[in-house]
C-alpha cells in the first residue's frame, strides 16, 4: 500500500479542532499517534467517521480500512492510500478554496474568517463519540503586554480559540489552571513548540504572522 495522503485543510473545515484531537484522540504532531488499520476497523481514530455512514454528509462518508481488501475495494484503498498516485480527488484545494478569505501565510486561507462568514460550518461531535460537555463560560478578550518595544501587545481572544479547540485542547495539557497569569511562557518557549507552538507551529496561521496576535500598535 501507498503511503497515506492526510487532507488537514478539508477535515478543518468541516470539523473543529477538537473532534480529532481531543475526542478521537489524535496527537498533535504527525507519527504520534501509531495509529493502524486494525484500530480504523474498530471505529477508532479515522473509523469514528470513515465508517460507510451519514454522519450528516450525503453521500454517506466513505469507509476507512478492511483487510484484506477484496479487488473491488482497492479504489476506496486509493482514496487515501494516494501518495505518488495520479489519482483524481474529490476536493482540490484550489477549487475548494478559491471563495475563501485569503491570508498571507499558512497555507493562504484565513480560516478564522471563512467560519465566521459562514463559509464553512464546523461540526463539533461525532456520532458515538462522547458528547459534549457543557463549556466553561467564554472570558473576555484580554491583552497580554509584549516584553519588546518593537512590538505591539497580543490580544487574546478566548471566544475565538473555544470556537475551534473547546477547553480541552489547551487545558490543562498545554496551559496549566484557567487563570490568567497563571503559566508564564515566552516566545523562546513557543518558537520550541511549547504553549501556542503547539499549534502555531503545526497547523493554525504560523507564527511569522505577528500582527494576527500582537494587533495592538507600538506607542
């Protein structure tokens, strides 16, 4: 079998954050997770939705992994099984994209803005997953003073991170306590991978973008 190719953008937008990696369980990084496709055939990781059913899609969503697969199966294998494959995909990133607000950076769309149209509406549950609990009451937005006189403060938004990743994604895995203040960090620690770099550093706008975070001006 070819090596899998993973379509991040289009899951993202269908699907919070939270869905994959905090319900089904996936970890952050890519070759984290180990998953296999005997846990597929279970229902696990990919096999929660690539399971042959609805899922609120029409057509149903495609099924993931049987072994072996039978001569008749091999293209749905290829679906995702593609790489080095001239294989003809159902979505194509341009096509799919090309309404979108654009971004300079990442992969050029701003998908912050795309939900907020209503261009994209993600879902945050998947059936058999374990529902969703009550959210923690959203706070306000807040600033955060930069240490350097070259740069704005940053202007956190809670509202907007709770949209995608709910409060478990962040707490207290990558931010300890909800209190503001509570962890300190700096931008040596996030250009690690610690804290935003989590994410900022794999799949959210990178962090060459300063001024989606430091939007206050330099007085």
């Amino acid at each position: 079998m070819a090596k899998v190719v993973f379509d991040h953008w289009l899951h993202r937008s269908q699907f919070t954050c939270r869905v994959c990696h905090v319900d089904l369980g996936f970890l952050m990084k890519k070759g984290e997770t180990r998953m296999k496709a005997a846990d597929n055939m279970k229902g696990y990781y990919c096999g929660a939705c690539h399971n042959g059913e609805k899922h609120g899609f029409d057509p149903p969503v495609f099924k993931a992994c049987s072994i072996p697969p039978a001569p008749d199966e091999m293209p749905r294998c290829d679906r995702c099984h593609s790489y080095g494959k001239d294989i003809k995909r159902k979505y194509e990133f341009a096509k799919f994209t090309e309404k979108m607000p654009k971004a300079s950076l990442g992969n050029g769309i701003d998908w912050e803005k795309a939900e907020t149209s209503g261009l994209i509406n993600l879902k945050d549950n998947v059936p058999g997953t374990p529902l969703i609990k009550r959210l923690m009451p959203v706070q306000k937005d807040f600033s955060l003073e930069s240490k350097g006189s070259w740069m704005g403060d940053i202007l956190f938004s809670h509202k907007k991170h709770a949209k995608w990743n709910g409060c478990e994604l962040c707490h207290p895995d990558i931010f300890l306590g909800v209190s503001r203040g509570a962890t300190k960090y700096n931008m040596f620690q996030i250009y690690e991978g610690e804290y935003c770099g989590v994410c900022h550093l794999n799949v959210a706008f990178p962090l060459r973008d300063c001024m989606r975070c430091h939007v206050k001006p330099v007085k």
